[in-house]
C-alpha cells in the first residue's frame, strides 16, 4: 500500500496511490492515516493532472534520527571505520522538503553531497522495544536524502550544522507500508548519471536493530522517521543540478538543487 501527502493548491490531503509509473492516481481519504483511522472519500486524482503536486509523505512532529556510517563501503570511503553501534544524529524536522521541492545549498558550504537511503516512518509510541517486536512499530517506508554540507561535517564537532539545514532531508514520494526491506536496492543520479547503487543487505544494522536501539535513547513518536545510512559513491551537488534517489518497491525521490 502506497501513502502519498499532496495538495491541489489549498491544504495538504492523503491519499492512497494505485497505477504504475507515470499513470498514478491518488485515491483521497479522510484524515491522517498516522494519527486516525481514515475513509475514501470518493474522489479520485489523476497525479499527472495540472495543479497537483506531492508533498513530503511525513512532516515528524518530534525529529528524523539518521545512523552515519551503516554501509562498510560508505565509512571506508569516508576513511572511516564501521562503528560497533549505530552512529545517532538528529536533523530537525524543518530539514524536510518533499518531492521536486529545492535543495537548497546553504551559503557558508562549499560542498554539499548527497546520500541516498531508505527510510522508517514510525506508527506507534515505541520505546525499549526489542528488535524481534520492533517492526510493529513501524507506519512504512519511504525514500530519503540525508543531504550533507561535507566541509562542515569535517570542521565541527558534531554534526547538527552540515546535515540540519533546511532542506537538507528531501523525503518521497510517498510512504510504502508492509514492505520487506532485507535486500532492496538504493540508488543515487546526479543529472542522470549513477552515483550510488548499494543494497539494503549490505546495512551493518538493520532496520528491526535499528528501531530497537533508538528506542532505547528517545521515545519514538508517530510519524518520526529513521534514517538508515547510504551506501557508498556520495558524491558533491552544484547549482543547477537534479538529484533522483531511488529505492525499489518505493519510488523515485527527485529535487533540483539551487543555490540562493
């Protein structure tokens, strides 16, 4: 099942998607299906029609938890060890944008890269769950871009400057639930060109862990998001440049990139 937030110019709305690539249509429902039980309303949108666009499928009332260095490769390439427990950061939830929204390159960065990764869309209050449990917990799925101001990442201590900034967690298009997440691939494309191309195998923690050892830090809430690390070939965004993240069974996850 594929859950999309979008709007035809006035508030946002849910809906449910059917159709394949490039013939979607939103099925409108009533509410939030995160927070409330929710009905069809009867009326169906054509996704290509003029007027409608995707929104990013979860705005988290509470934060997006990212994991640094889940790929062996990715730390390596980052001349990095892979860390003996998962790697916490927080980005603010004013970090989101959805699908085709801008990136924005923020002034004081000189390079700003992008990671392609998988992300859990939490549906239940959760905490000290175990990782045999841990999957209940969890709304769905989606694609995200844990864009990273890397110069900055360097030179601080810690790394709320380089990966909060606004815009830089690019969410979509939608939230798939029931998704078995073992082995999916994750992409990145950079005006075209392949950049990433991991498998969600290849993750040190996986996701049950990793919702468990959240858990244990922070009360997760509905409609939080995990962020769970990029595979290997992150690579710079410039002005003028569009950025696509795929991961498969969920979708294409595409933004330009702007500098103001």
């Amino acid at each position: 099942m594929r859950i999309a937030r979008f709007t035809t110019g006035g508030d946002p709305r849910f809906a449910l998607v059917e159709g394949g690539p490039g013939d979607e249509e939103l099925v409108v429902v009533s509410g939030d299906p995160l927070y409330q039980s929710t009905q069809p309303t009867g009326e169906r949108v054509k996704l290509a029609e003029d007027g409608v666009r995707l929104l990013a499928p979860v705005i988290p009332r509470s934060k997006v938890v990212g994991v640094g260095r889940n790929y062996a490769e990715h730390a390596a390439e980052m001349g990095n060890a892979v860390p003996a427990a998962p790697l916490l950061f927080l980005k603010p939830n004013t970090s989101v944008i959805g699908p085709d929204d801008p990136i924005v390159l923020p002034e004081w960065s000189e390079q700003v890269e992008h990671e392609a990764e998988l992300a859990v869309v939490i549906g239940k209050v959760t905490r000290n769950v175990r990782p045999d449990e841990a999957l209940t917990k969890v709304f769905g799925y989606t694609v995200a871009n844990d864009v990273t101001a890397r110069d900055i990442q360097r030179a601080d201590a810690q790394w709320t400057r380089a990966k909060g900034f606004d815009s830089s967690c690019p969410l979509g298009p939608w939230i798939v639930a029931g998704l078995d997440t073992d082995d999916l691939f994750v992409r990145a494309r950079v005006n075209g060109a392949a950049r990433q191309d991991g498998r969600t195998s290849q993750m040190v923690f996986d996701v049950a862990y990793l919702v468990s050892y959240v858990s244990e830090v922070f009360t997760l809430l509905p409609g939080d998001v995990i962020l769970t690390g990029t595979p290997a070939g992150v690579g710079p965004l410039e002005e003028r440049d569009v950025v696509e993240v795929e991961v498969e069974e969920i979708g294409v996850l595409r933004n330009p990139v702007i500098r103001r």
